[in-house]
C-alpha cells in the first residue's frame, strides 16, 4: 500500500509538472507593444511581405508632426537583439503618397525628449547592400517626372536601452500626385520624437494553437486513465 501511494503522488507530480510546463511555454509576445518593437528581423528589399503589419505597427506619422492632424502614414518596427539592428517600416496612409526626396526621408535617434531630429541614422541617400544602415523606396512610381513611393524600408545598428525615436517623410494627397502646384506635407511621428525601449528578451517559438491544446488534453487524459485503474486496486 505504501509503494502504491508513493507511486500515485509520483504520478500526480509528473502530470502537474507537464501540464505545468505546457501552459507556461506560451512565447513572450513579439507582437509591437510601444515603447517595444516587434523583437524580429526585416530584410530591406522594398519587398514588405515579412512585415505584418498589425503585429509590427509602432506609430502613427502625422501632418506636421502634430497628431490632432491628419494621420497620413505609419512607422512599424522589428528589432534583433542578436545582431542589435533596428528596421523600419514607413507606409503612407490610404490617400496619401509618399514623394522621393533622400532629404526629407529618414529616420533619427535621440537620447531625451529633446524633439531633435538631427542625428539621423538612416536616410534617403543611404543604399540597401545588407551593411546597415539600409534604405531602399517601397512601390516607387513616376507621374509628371515627380518620383513618388508608398514608403520605405530602412536599417540601422542601435543598441539595447532607452531611446527617442522619429521618423519622418514628405507625402501628398494621392489626388494630387503629379501636380506641381501642391506643396508636399510633412508626415512624422507624433512631436517628433517618441519612446523607444530595446530590451534583451528570450522570445520562445510559437507553436501552433492546436499542437499546445493536444499536449494539454493528452495530460490530463493520462492522468484521468491512471486515476481509474487506481481504483481497481
């Protein structure tokens, strides 16, 4: 009798453990959760199909860098602690297109809430050769020998800690694309800079919704069966 209750509390312990650990192997969310990016990799291409954009959403880019204004484009980030490369993700708002300006596309870091955009650590004239920083247009087109874009993609090293962000882009009404008279608006990140927390995070693979539900069952199956051969004895 004393074997067999020994060996039934053993029984309990073991099944408690794995459905335990099943519950608790849930990944830590790599989901954007401002301050935090997406924890990920990009590859900057202009090929945005890795991004997904309602995991990877970061801020809103607004006229003026006001956000009481007009919403006209968004910033989504992912960032790899491994190799501690931010990348970026700018696309413009539905009706709004963005204008190629090497200028005035960019992407700055500060320190502080200083609203200083002067150290830009990517930009418009720097090239996608997989050394960052990268930069490269998204959907480029011509219309009136005016070169336009819905966005870019953008790389850059930066380390682990707090930081400022900005990110900035000239873009027009997509009515208006082609005709000189407008004058391009200024879309950014709300009083041009925002908070940006780059933590070292043990993020766990997913495993699929039904894979996880599967091994909880099986568990407590296993235990329920041994629980009524129990009674047998």
């Amino acid at each position: 009798m004393g074997v067999t209750i020994f060996n039934s509390k053993c029984v309990v312990a073991t099944f408690s453990i794995i459905l335990v650990a099943v519950l608790f192997s849930s990944p830590v969310v790599t989901a954007a959760s401002p301050p935090q990016p997406t924890y990920g990799i990009a590859n900057v291409d202009g090929d945005i199909t890795e991004w997904v954009l309602n995991k990877d959403f970061f801020a809103g880019m607004y006229n003026g860098w006001n956000e009481d204004n007009t919403h006209e484009a968004s910033v989504y980030l992912r960032y790899d602690v491994s190799s501690g490369v931010l990348y970026v993700l700018v696309l413009t708002e539905s009706g709004w297109t963005g204008i190629v300006s090497v200028d005035d596309s960019f992407v700055s870091i500060s320190t502080s809430d200083d609203r200083k955009i002067n150290d830009q650590r990517v930009k418009g004239d720097d090239i996608a050769d997989g050394d960052p920083p990268d930069f490269v247009y998204v959907g480029t087109y011509t219309k009136n020998n005016v070169d336009y874009c819905e966005g870019f993609e953008a790389s850059f090293k930066l380390p682990l800690g707090s930081w400022w962000i900005a990110a900035h882009m000239n873009v027009v009404e997509l009515n208006d694309a082609g005709v000189s008279s407008v004058k391009p608006e200024t879309a950014g990140t709300n009083d041009k800079t925002i908070p940006l927390v780059l933590q070292s995070l043990t993020v766990v693979p997913e495993a699929p919704y039904g894979a996880t539900l599967m091994s909880v069952l099986l568990a407590c199956g296993l235990f329920v069966a041994y629980r009524k051969k129990q009674k047998h004895f």
